[in-house]
C-alpha cells in the first residue's frame, strides 16, 4: 500500500512542478520525470503485490 501512496504523491507533485513551470522546457522535463519516477514505483509495487500473493499460495500448497 506504501508503494501505491508514494507513486501518486510522486505523479501529483510531478503534474504540479510541470503545471508551474511557466514555459520552462527544464521545470517541465523534471516535472515529467518525476511524474514518470512515480509511475514506476505504482507499477512496481503493483507487481511486488502479485508476487508476494503468489508466493504465500505456493507455501500454503506446500505445507497444506
């Protein structure tokens, strides 16, 4: 749940630093790539999730 929380706080503070950047090609490509930072961390945690799922399942067939 952490990791989902730090990527939506990261994508929002992304779209805020791009939406003030003010024609700044520099502020809009660091707001972007911490935007794009933070969709990492939301697709990686999803990931982990589903793994960490998949393995208690594989350890409740074993000890079943």
């Amino acid at each position: 749940m952490r990791g989902f929380v730090a990527a939506l706080v990261l994508i929002a503070i992304g779209i805020a630093i791009a939406a003030v950047a003010g024609g700044s090609v520099a502020l809009t490509a660091v707001g972007v790539a911490i935007a794009g930072i933070g969709t990492v961390v939301g697709v990686s945690a999803a990931f982990w999730i589903v793994g960490r799922s998949e393995d208690r399942d594989r350890e409740r067939e074993r000890h079943g």
